[in-house]
C-alpha cells in the first residue's frame, strides 16, 4: 500500500509541489494508523516521513489527547 508513497518520497519531503499541504496531514494519519497496527516497514521513506511529520509541534499539540491512549 505504501510503494507509490515510498517512490515519491525518495525524491520529496512531502507530497505536493515539496511543501507541507493538506495532503501530508491526512496522509500522514493514514500512515499512523498502519504503523500502529504494524504495517509498515521498519526502514521505508513512508516510515521516515512519518517520523518527520510527528516531529512537528502541531502535530505533537494534538497527538496528546487523540492519539496518547493508543501505544505507538
């Protein structure tokens, strides 16, 4: 599911025109739903995005209450 993000994300930082869009924040919710029920690789661009996407202070902010209860 993951293989078309993974091509893009050998070349981008985020998905549309390199910037951070919309498009990334609903990706990126998708993507910690698969890596919460372990579907996605350890080592992938997808995973590394990932990464890069919960690293952000907004996405920390609303993290706490939404998604704290759930074990990463």
């Amino acid at each position: 599911m993951c293989e078309p993000i993974n091509e893009h994300l050998q070349n981008h930082d985020y998905l549309v025109e390199n910037r951070f869009t919309t498009a990334d924040v609903v990706t990126g919710g998708v993507l910690l739903w698969a890596l919460k029920l372990g579907m996605m690789k350890d080592e992938s661009p997808a995973k590394a995005y990932l990464t890069k996407l919960m690293e952000r202070p907004a996405f920390q902010r609303a993290d706490e209450p939404l998604y704290a209860p759930l074990a990463y």
